[in-house]
C-alpha cells in the first residue's frame, strides 16, 4: 500500500477517527454497537496494536478495557510505562467481529488504512504488536510468537516494531515461572522501558 496515499487521504489524525466512526466497508459495521479507534496519547513514542474490539470495547468505544485490558494495564504500570500519558493503543480492526472471532483477511485489509493513517499522524518510535493477528498483518510473518516476541523489527517508517504476546493469552497462562509467557512478557516490557528511557534521553 503506498503510505503516502494513506496520509493524503485525511487532514487529520481527528479527520481519520471521523471517517472511521462512520465505516461501512466491511461487514462488521452491521454488529457492532461502537466504532473503537484508538486511546491514549496521539503524541506518544510508544504505539500499542492489538486484534481488534471485543465485548466491553464494543460496548465502550475504548480499546483494551475488557480483563485483557485490565491485565495490559497492570503489565504496563509493572514496567512503568503510564497507558495515558505514554501510549497509543489500537487494534488492527476497528469494529468487534461476532463471538470474538478473529477478523478475516479481508475484513483486516478494509481496516488497514485507518491503522496505517494512524501509524502516520501519530509517528511512534516504537510499537508493539500484540497477539498473532497484528503481527501476520504488520510482519507478514506466520512463526508463533514464542520464536519471535521480544525482538525488535525495523519496518514501519522509523520505527521499530516489537511482537509481544496478546493479554488474553497471558490470561490463559497465568503461570509466573522463569520462562513462562508471563515472565517473558515482563522481560520485553522491560526491554521497552529501557527503549523508551534510552529515546527520551536522546
Ligand atoms: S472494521 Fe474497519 S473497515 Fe470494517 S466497518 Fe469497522 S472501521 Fe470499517
């Protein structure tokens, strides 16, 4: 996709969300009840991208609420990271798919300008891809994230992108044994810390 076309569509980070809050382009506008584009910080270094909107997000308009949401937020603050004020969250898709589905192909590519007009106003330094969803879709990368989480990847504009685990699935593997999902997530959370230290410094 060419970026540029992107970023030319919209006046506006605000022009962008207005667009989005009124989408019909693909079938998830026909079930959902709220459009959730975005939260946090339209000025932060950090970008978070999830799957896409589930039951409370739908029901708030606010991405990341539900208990994956509530687990990121304890995730976040355990590496002093301040979800307000220090990140932008997103989700790959903007409209919740029934049951929690995961988003077809062709429902996440009807998304993806929003999500790539975001990625341009805002200019992260660093984002993060949460579950598999966002990495297939950003990466073009198919390995499970336990091979790739925690590594830095130099691929969207200046930014460098980090797979990470998605807190629903941490949720499910409640274990904090050395080694487990949720010690390697406080490993990369801490890696990003560090990042973010290292860019405010600069
Ligand atoms: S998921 Fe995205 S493309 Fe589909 S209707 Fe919602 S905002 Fe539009």
């Amino acid at each position: 996709m060419p970026r540029q076309l992107v970023i030319d569509s919209y006046t506006s980070l605000d022009d962008v969300q207005n667009t989005a809050l009124n989408c019909a382009k693909c079938g998830l506008c026909s079930t959902r009840t709220h459009v959730v584009f975005a939260d946090g910080n339209p000025k932060a270094k950090l970008m978070i991208i999830g799957e896409g909107p589930g039951q409370k997000e739908d029901q708030t308009g606010i991405p990341f609420v539900g208990r994956a949401g509530q687990l990121l937020n304890k995730i976040l603050e355990s590496g002093r990271i301040d979800r307000l004020t220090e990140t932008y969250i997103c989700t790959v898709v903007k409209c919740r798919p029934p049951e929690n589905r995961v988003p077809s192909k062709e429902e996440a590519t009807a998304c993806r300008p929003y999500l790539e007009a975001q990625i341009q106003f805002v200019k992260p330094k660093l984002i993060l891809l949460a579950g598999a969803t966002a990495v297939q879709h950003l990466l073009n990368v198919k390995d499970p994230i336990s091979r790739i989480r925690g590594k830095w990847f130099d691929i969207k504009n200046d930014a460098r992108v980090m797979p990470v685990f998605h807190p629903s699935y941490l949720l499910r593997n409640p274990s904090r044994e050395v080694g487990s999902p949720k010690w390697l997530m406080w490993q990369d959370i801490k890696e990003v810390r560090r990042t973010l230290d290292l860019l405010n410094n600069a």
